[in-house]
C-alpha cells in the first residue's frame, strides 16, 4: 500500500467515504433469469456482480484487404459480495444478427480488460477486442464468468437500439 493509498483510506474511515465505481447513477436492472436482454449503458446487478458496457467501437482494419474489422466494448465489472468473480476477456462473446459468436482476440483498443480475481468491491475495467466481418453487426455481448462457486452466471447486453 503506497503513503498516498494509505492517506485516502484513513480520510475515508474519518468520514465515509467510498471509492467511485463509476457505475453511481447509471440505471440498474437486476439478472433474474438467463434469458433477459440488457440495454447497452444499464448496469446489470446479478447476485455476484455489476456489468457494465459501453456500444462496439471499430478499433482497426485487419485481414486481407480489410475483409475483417477488430471491434472493442469496454467493459467494467464490480464483485458485489463474498464470492471471488474473475474478470477476463475470454468469459465474453460476441454475438452478431445472424447469431454467428465472436470470440475475443487480444489486439485492438486499449488498454485490454486485464485478468483478475475480484474481491468484494473491486473493479475491473478495460476494452474487450473481437475481430469480426466487415458486415457483421447488431450485436449482442455475452459475459459468462466461471463463480468460485462453481456456477456460470451470464449476462447479455444488447448492444444496437
């Protein structure tokens, strides 16, 4: 812990302070079921974790002739309580109109959504990168991290109006 990490958590216990997740204000919807749709810009609240994430960026060309196109969704994940959740951008998928699933590659926008195993409260932030078809769209993410608990817990976001 660094003298100015130390200082911030000292003024914080003197007067209540929290960090800023940056999911305050922001819309919830709470995960009931697998089947829900979550708005681009909601914030979904499962049992486990927040998941937040923005629309699909184009990040670059790439493949002969730009015949593919490497998309970014920046994603940010909060652990809600006791249950270690792991960010990683291999847990996320995307899914294009005609229900072709994207997997995520590792080059594109940056900086790349780091792994790691979220304690309660932490946070996790960074693009997730999938190469795609020129003429994919309408997209779908899927996140579908592992629990320590041994259950697989999906969200899905839409990402188009």
């Amino acid at each position: 812990m660094t003298p100015r990490t130390r200082h911030w958590y000292l003024g914080c216990a003197l007067l209540g302070c929290r960090p800023s997740s940056g999911l305050e204000g922001l819309p919830i919807q709470v995960i009931t079921g697998p089947d829900q749709l979550v708005p681009q810009g909601v914030v979904a609240r499962t049992e486990h974790y927040d998941l937040q994430v923005s629309a699909p960026v184009e990040c670059d060309a790439s493949g002969p002739s730009g015949a593919a196109r490497r998309v970014g969704v920046l994603v940010t994940l909060q652990a809600r309580g006791p249950v270690q959740v792991p960010a990683n951008p291999y847990y996320a998928q995307l899914i294009d109109a005609q229900n072709v699933t994207h997997d995520a590659t590792l080059s594109g926008c940056t900086p790349a959504l780091s792994s790691a195993l979220l304690e309660t409260s932490q946070l996790a932030r960074g693009w997730v990168n999938f190469e795609v078809p020129r003429g994919a769209a309408d997209f779908r993410l899927a996140y579908a991290p592992p629990l320590t608990t041994g259950q697989r817990l999906e969200v899905t976001f839409r990402l188009t109006p």
